[in-house]
C-alpha cells in the first residue's frame, strides 16, 4: 500500500500535534530532501556523588565476558548497547572528594581560581547553536553553587557556572514555547525587549573598557561573551517561534514533582527530568544535557529510610563515609547505588524503544553515567557507564578497565603511607578520564584536537 508522505511541521502544526514527536517513517522522504537526513548526535552526561560501593559495582572479569555486578543489574538487558569503564580519572593534581562536581566535566582544578570549559557546553558550541534550548543544565539542588560545593556540572567558555534548573516546571517552559498564540506573541515581544536591552548594554560596556587596564578588560571581556551567548539564544529563540516548533504536554508529566525523601516522590522526579530530556532529544529541541542528581553536600536527597530501612544510617553521606556500621552502611550504599541506576534504566530504554532513521534514538545518543569519586573522597577509578551511540561505531557490551588493581579502592585507608601508595598504583595503568570525552566527540563526528589532560582515544571502545 502506498504511503502519501508527509512533512514533520504539517503534522507538527496539527490540532493533534501536543507531544513532542519522534522521527516517523512515514516523514521519511521529507527528510530525504534535506530537512533531516541525518539525524544529529545528541549526549547527556549524569553524576552521582559521593561515589559507589565498589565492591559491588565493578565486574569481577573484564571485556566481553563479564557479568553484571549487583549494582548494575538494572542494565543487563542493555549489554549491547553500554560500555562499563574502570581505571579513568583527571590527572590535574588537587582535584579532591568535594571537588570532583566542579572538575567531572571539565578536568580542571578549580582551587587555583578558575575553571574552563566544561565537555558538555564544548559540544553544545558545536552541535546546539541552532536549538531551541542550546543545552539543558539541571541538577536536583539547582543553582551554581560555589567551589567545592558546585551545585551544577555545567561551565560555560570563561569557566563561569551555569545555574542548573531544578523545577521540572521550569524546565518544561525552557525546553518547548508556549502552545498559546497569545502566548508566543507575549514571548515574542520579552525576547525584543531583551535585545533592545543587550544592545544599549553591548555598546556602553565598549566605551567602557577603553581605559581600562589588561586585566579588567580581560574580566569585562569574559562578561561580554556572556552577553554575546544570550545574544544568540534570543536569535535562536525567534527563529524558532517564527517556524512553530511543536508544544509539550504539560499534562503528561509529573512536573509537579520533588526531590523529596519519599521514595516514590523521589522517583517521580528522576524519572520527570529523565522525560523532560527524551522529549528534548525526540523532538530535537536541545541535543546536548547534564544532570546532577544532587551535590556532594547532598543538595535535594538526604534521607534513605524509606528505601534502606530504619535504624543504622540513613543519611547517604554517612553511609558512604561508613563512619558508623560499616557493614550495613556498605549493604546499604549498594542499595542506593542500584537503585538509582534502576532510573538511569528507565532513560535509557525510553531512548531504545524509539525508532529513528535505520535504528533507534538510543543508537545516536550517548549517555554517561556516574560519579567522580569511587569510594568517597577518592578521585580515583571512576564507576562510569557508557549507553547508546551505536551509529558511531562504538564497541559495546564490555567491561574496559584501566587500573593495576581494580578493587584497590575499595580497602580500608589506614594511614597516609598506604593512602599515599595507593594513589601511587592507581596511577599506574590508568587512563585520563577526558580520553573518553575525546573518543566520544570524535565518533560522533566532532572533530576535536583534544581536552584537558587527555592523550588519545580509548581504542578499545571503537568498532
């Protein structure tokens, strides 16, 4: 039966057309005369602090062959399209326990004063200019947070933070315009007041910044690239509400959620945020998302009762410090740890059960999951987990370290001797973590001459 193809804005502009939509076949022609013909990569990127129990995160074998740990059961089904990694970490000296938010994006060592560009906003230059939302920044406490207590993963080119949502709410308002008419002509009318404004400010900041000395203007120029990027998001703004991108569902998400201590609340809104970027990504609104599920002074989850029982500790930083009953706190990190990768799961199944061109969603994105720390307040084999990205000819379904010993971490420090030494072997046959933001761009098609620390590609990753 033959199909009568048509385009993805006629239907998008339909009475019907409320969610956002995937890539239908029956769009496909249309595509084919260039207004998608390929579909474009997208990456989100998820931290969790505090690290992992890594006795039950790690595999016991490596490559092909291994099994999936207690921890990581939730991904099983998922075996050919993940990777799980090992023995990767920043090389730059000084990045500690509470440090690793501020420096998992961007490999740098925030203490001396600065920091530089995080990953994700390295690909939302290259790869976001022309959506909607050029990239979405989210973390369960919200904010910016302050040095060693980032509350955002997310550092835009002068290594200034950018304020993560935590609203779903205001989320869903950023990522998709007004439904309304009314709405988008309100909207309209903000963005042309905004330019108005950036361009009286853009002009007098100039005469400004004529006498100044080196390093004032140095400042003032870190604050007119600010200036300049809200500049385009407008521009991208209008063009956008000028094409009629599609609306969200408002009412088929829980945006009224919380990152409260009760548990199905709590999943609600991992699972919300998680929506919120499958809808991004479906309807290519923005390609590019980090998540922070919280910070490493637990910024929007704290108590854990309610999945790991009453009595011991409950609260997650004392379990990982296992300061206090060291075998149930261990039992219960596990639990923790398990849990939340139940949620990542659920984001990464969505992404499979959605057909795109030739594959599935999943196939053109790429996801990385985990912590900068391994156990915590060592920045040392990072629990990490790659999903997705099997368009970009990546080799899947294995277990990759790059460590001495791959459970060293996981012992008792008893003094700085062995603390010391530690250290000393696990940086012996380790990798840098920004290897794999290399690997990752490059097999996407980004070209990139490197980042931060790194010296390559991860070979082993590529098919």
């Amino acid at each position: 039966m033959k199909r009568n193809p048509i385009s993805r804005r006629t239907l998008l502009k339909s009475a019907s057309a409320v969610l956002a939509l995937p890539s239908l076949e029956v769009m496909a022609s249309d595509a084919s005369k260039g207004d998608a013909a390929v579909p474009p990569p997208r990456f989100a990127f998820f931290y969790v602090p505090f690290g992992v129990n890594t006795t039950t995160w790690f595999p016991v074998a490596t490559g092909a062959e291994h099994d999936f740990s207690p921890a990581l059961e939730p991904l099983r089904q998922f075996k050919s399209d993940l990777t799980i990694l090992g023995g990767l970490h920043h090389h730059r000296p000084g990045i500690t326990g509470h440090l690793t938010m501020d420096s998992h994006l961007t490999g740098t060592n925030p203490t001396r004063g600065f920091n530089t560009q995080s990953f994700d906003q390295l690909l939302a230059d290259r790869i976001g200019k022309k959506s909607y939302l050029k990239s979405m920044v989210l973390s369960t406490a919200g904010g910016t947070g302050s040095p060693g207590e980032s509350k955002t993963l997310s550092f835009n080119k002068a290594g200034a933070p950018l304020a993560a949502d935590k609203s779903p709410r205001a989320v869903f308002n950023k990522l998709f315009p007004p439904a309304d008419q009314a709405d988008r002509d309100a909207l309209r009318k903000r963005l042309l007041r905004r330019t108005s404004i950036l361009d009286a400010l853009r002009d007098e900041t100039r005469a400004f910044m004529r006498p100044l000395g080196q390093p004032d203007r140095d400042k003032m120029n870190e604050y007119l690239t600010s200036v300049r990027e809200v500049e385009h998001t407008i521009q991208i703004r209008e063009e956008q509400l000028r094409r009629g991108p599609p609306a969200g569902d408002a009412a088929a998400l829980a945006l009224q959620a919380s990152p409260s201590n009760n548990m199905e609340e709590r999943r609600a809104y991992i699972r919300c945020m998680f929506d919120l970027i499958y809808l991004g990504f479906v309807a290519d609104t923005t390609r590019v998302a980090s998540y922070a599920l919280t910070d490493e002074k637990q910024g929007g989850f704290t108590d854990w009762s309610d999945l790991c029982g009453r009595g011991g500790p409950t609260d997650w930083h004392q379990i990982v410090h296992r300061h206090a009953e060291p075998e149930m706190s261990a039992t219960r990190q596990t639990q923790i740890d398990r849990w939340l990768v139940e949620q990542f799961a659920y984001l990464v199944g969505r992404l499979k059960s959605t057909s795109e061109g030739e594959g599935t969603l999943l196939d053109r994105c790429m996801l990385l999951y985990g912590s900068g720390n391994s156990r915590t307040h060592l920045h040392r084999n990072l629990p990490l987990v790659l999903a997705g990205g099997n368009a970009f000819h990546l080799k899947h379904g294995q277990y990759l370290t790059y460590v001495v010993k791959n459970r060293l971490e996981a012992a008792v420090v008893v003094s700085e001797e062995v603390k010391k030494s530690s250290y000393a072997l696990l940086e012996e046959g380790s990798a840098p973590f920004a290897n794999l933001f290399v690997t990752m761009a490059r097999q996407a098609g980004i070209d990139i001459p490197g980042f931060a620390d790194s010296t390559g590609v991860i070979t082993d990753l590529l098919a």
